[in-house]
C-alpha cells in the first residue's frame, strides 16, 4: 500500500472516527484504525466492537492495500504536521507503515487488516433523513440527563420513538427527565422505541457539531446507523426496556411560576456555591410575585437572594439540587423559564416560554 493525501484531509477523517477507539484495550487491533486504499480513495475504519465509525476521503492512490495502524498515535502525528503538507503513507519492507511529510519520518507497527472485526450489518426497518439542525437539537435538550448508573443500564441513553406523530426523544436519570420533540420524519412512522447509548450519542453529536443539510439514519431492532456526508457511525443500541417515563410527567401541577431564566440561573449558581457538595441543595420559598433562594449549609455558611417573579399561587417552600436545576436552564433558549408546581415533595413540570416541544421534569430535594 502506498498513498500521498493532505495533511488536513487526513486529519479530518482520523478525527471523525479516533475518538470511537478506546485509550486503554485489551485486545490490541481495537487500539488500531484500519486503513484501505483502493480505486475509490481511502478509508478509515474504527470500532470498540459497539460502535462503528468509517470516514471515505481522497487520496492518491499509488498502491492498493489494507492495513492497521495506532489510531491515537497516527491522529497525533497528523495533528501535529504542519498545515499544507503533503503526507506519504506506505509500508516498508519490514511489514511496518512508513509516515513522510516534508523533512519528518515516522514509522509505525502495523496489525492484519484480517483481524480487525467488522460490524455485521442488520436488515434496517426504518430508513429516513432529518435535519442536521433539529437531530443537534433533540440530543442537546436530552442528553444532560441520561444516566451514568451502570445498575440502571436501561437508562444509559436516550429514548427514541414514533409518540402520536412526531419524534420525540427522553432521557431520565431518576432524579430529572428531559424530553424534546421535532416533526416525523418521512420513513420514520411507527418507529419503535430505542435507546440509544450514551458513547453513541456523544460521538454522532461531536460529527454533526457544524454539519449542515440533512443526517441519513437507519433502524433495526439491534442497531442504529446515522450517515453524515461521507462518514458513517453504526451502534448497536441498548438491549432493554425504557420504563414508563409518562407516568412521572405531572399533569396536575397548577401553582405556576415564571421567572427570567438567565436572572433565576445565575442566582441560583451564585447561593450554590455555599452548598454541600454531595447534595447541593438550594431551598425556593415562593410567596407573592418573590422568590428567596436560601442555602443554609453549617459548614460553610448561608446564603440568600430574593428574585421578583410572577406568582400569584398559595406559598410553598420546596428544595432541588442546584445543579440539576442550572442543566435545565441551560437547556432553555427563551426569556421565561416557566415552573409548573404542587406542592413540596411533588415533582416540578418546566417548560421554555418559547419551545412548546421540550419540556423537563425535575424531582424536589429535602431542605
């Protein structure tokens, strides 16, 4: 195999599917990226045997072939070329890949191309397009809350589904829920519920960062693909079963509160920093058009403010993780932050006053 490509061009494509291969393996060809030159181009291939992702790119091609080399190593060498050079790739006659670029020499062990494994392929049932745009959206609104707890395996992504019409994906940890919405797709009716895993939805997210157009994606009862341009990530998704997740939507919270969300996050960041470490609590007393942030924590001290809102309800008193509350706000793009609420140990409805298609459910803490 030999091939010559640019250095930006092959630091483009490593960078779409390196990020797949794990830092620490114990089986050594899932450290590697494998390499294949043919009439075609150059492809690069990486997987953790969960997720695939493939990236076809130009090249010249003086050699055919196919190999494995570092993946980590080689995304090193390339980023730390300069920008502009021109990039040989061969192997030696010692069964090693020779890098050369300008006065710079490299040379890297190889494994068989044989050994790599390969992501069987699955007979999709559902094939549709969104828009780059609206699938950034329903992971940005979601992924905050899905679940890091390795018991609760079921929870570790996000769940996707057809719901009456529209596209909705949720995720939920136990102590918060997120859900957002976009238009259904065409080849999207009936999709069945997925859940797709947390890795995945990091690494689609970090290859549609900037993407414009539309993102192909393709369904089966074990695996999901998303084509973006010429790069491909396919995953296997999560073998069990997202609980019920309407029955911890509120429908009968009535004391209403809506509050400018920028003004509520910073202060509550700001009363936070008295609170524990381990529950980071912040009690919200509600009287008449006020709000009084409080955190009483005798280690290290008190704090309080006092918001105007708009409340006009019987008062309450009710507690909530602070920082669950600022991954909401963040995740609010209008004016108003708008709280739905009954009563102290009732869990709260928020929505955004200017997206009626998310909304997100927080449980209260004790103060």
């Amino acid at each position: 195999m030999r091939l010559s490509i640019e250095r930006s061009t092959l630091l483009k494509a490593l960078g779409h599917v390196q990020n797949v291969v794990e830092r620490r393996n114990t089986i050594p060809i899932l450290s590697n990226v494998l390499l294949t030159a043919d009439d075609r181009g150059l492809t690069l291939v990486a997987t953790d045997l969960d997720i695939e992702v493939s990236e076809g790119t130009q090249a010249d091609i003086s050699a055919p072939g196919q190999v494995t080399a570092p993946a980590h190593t080689l995304y090193d060498i390339a980023r730390k070329l300069p920008d502009g050079a021109q990039v040989v790739l061969q192997i030696n006659s010692e069964d090693r890949l020779d890098i050369d670029a300008g006065r710079s020499h490299f040379t890297l062990p190889l494994l068989p191309a044989g050994d790599f494994p390969k992501m069987t392929a699955d007979d999709f049932s559902h094939n549709f397009e969104l828009p780059a745009e609206a699938l950034r959206r329903l992971i940005d609104k979601t992924k905050f809350a899905i679940s890091t707890e390795e018991t609760r395996y079921y929870l570790n992504g996000i769940y996707m589904h057809d719901h009456n019409g529209a596209l909705r994906c949720v995720a939920t940890d136990g102590h918060r829920l997120a859900l957002a919405e976009s238009d259904l797709p065409n080849g999207a009716s009936g999709l069945p519920g997925i859940i797709v895993p947390r890795k995945t939805v990091a690494e689609i997210r970090r290859l549609i960062d900037g993407a414009d157009g539309m993102i192909g994606m393709s369904v089966s009862e074990a695996k999901i693909r998303f084509t973006v341009g010429s790069a491909v990530l396919t995953s296997k998704l999560i073998d069990g079963t997202f609980p019920d997740y309407e029955r911890v939507i509120p429908k009968g919270n009535t004391k209403e509160l809506t509050i400018d969300n920028k003004i509520f996050a910073n202060a509550v960041d700001r009363v936070a920093t008295i609170s524990a470490e381990k529950s980071r609590s912040v009690k919200l007393s509600l009287t008449q058009d006020n709000l009084a942030l409080n955190v009483n924590n005798p280690e290290s001290g008190q704090a309080n403010e006092d918001l105007p809102v708009d409340y006009s309800a019987e008062p309450l008193e009710i507690g909530f993780n602070a920082k669950y509350l600022l991954d909401v706000t963040g995740q609010i793009e209008g004016r108003d932050a708008t709280f739905f609420l009954d009563s102290p140990a009732s869990p709260a409805l928020v929505k955004d006053s200017e997206d009626d298609n998310a909304l997100f459910v927080l449980m209260p803490l004790r103060v």
